[in-house]
C-alpha cells in the first residue's frame, strides 16, 4: 500500500501546483494585493479553498484505482500475507476451484468491480457538484 501510495505523489502534485498556478492569476488575488493582503491570508481564504475542488475528485477516482492497483499485487502474491484479507489473493487462491465452485472466486471480483464502481460514480458526482462550469 505504501508503494502504491508513493506512485501516486507525482498526480497529486501535478493537480495541486497546475490549480494553485491557475487561482494565484485571477482577479480576486490580484485584488487583494492590491489592497496589501498578507500572502499567508491570500493561501489561506483564497487560493486553497478554490483549489480543494479537482483535489477531493482527483482522490475519489485515485481511490479506485489504488484498490485495483492493490488487488493486482496481492493476486500477484505481492500485497498483504495470508492472514490478511485481501480480494486479489482471494482470486488467486481460488483459481483452481473455478470448474467446482465458482462462486468463491465470483464474490471478491464482484466486491472489487462494486468498490470500483462505486469510488469512480461518487468521484464522478462530486466532480459536478464542485465544477463551477459545470452548473446552469
């Protein structure tokens, strides 16, 4: 999970530097230069809170994408040993059931697709809830 989470860094950063270069040239910043704001309340009341919209679904649809990422590695053998839970490894040991009993491999690739599924569909309506051009 930690590797997972190290792979992901360079989207984020690229997200929060692309949004924070794009709010920093409004006009509203501008405005309060103009008018001697202190750069600290300028991060703080003006650029942050716009900036937290493609940041809340960049990680919602990142979170789906991290339970993939974790469910390949475990199938692999790569994730968590076996005491621990985990879909890929429930896969994996159950391949040589699939003529007998299906189902045992069925249901954590179900859980998987459902947790998927359902990450990108909330990442997906924030994303209309916060997108100010998206809205009538």
């Amino acid at each position: 999970m930690m590797a997972i989470g190290i792979t992901y860094i360079p989207r984020f950063a690229r997200i929060v530097r692309g949004s924070v270069l794009e709010e920093s040239e409004k006009d509203y910043v501008m405005a309060a230069r103009s008018i001697g704001a202190k750069d600290w309340r300028i991060i703080f009341i003006a650029i942050i809170p716009n900036c937290l919209g493609p940041l809340i679904v960049q990680t919602t649809l990142s979170f789906a994408s991290a339970i993939l990422d974790a469910a390949a590695l475990s199938f692999l053998g790569l994730g968590a040993q076996p005491p621990t839970p985990e879909w890929g490894a429930m896969i994996a040991r159950s391949r040589s059931l699939i003529l007998r009993a299906s189902w045992v491999m069925t249901f954590p690739g179900i859980a998987i697709l459902l947790a998927v599924l359902g990450f990108n569909l909330f990442g997906d309506g924030l994303r209309d809830a916060l997108d100010p051009r998206l809205r009538d």
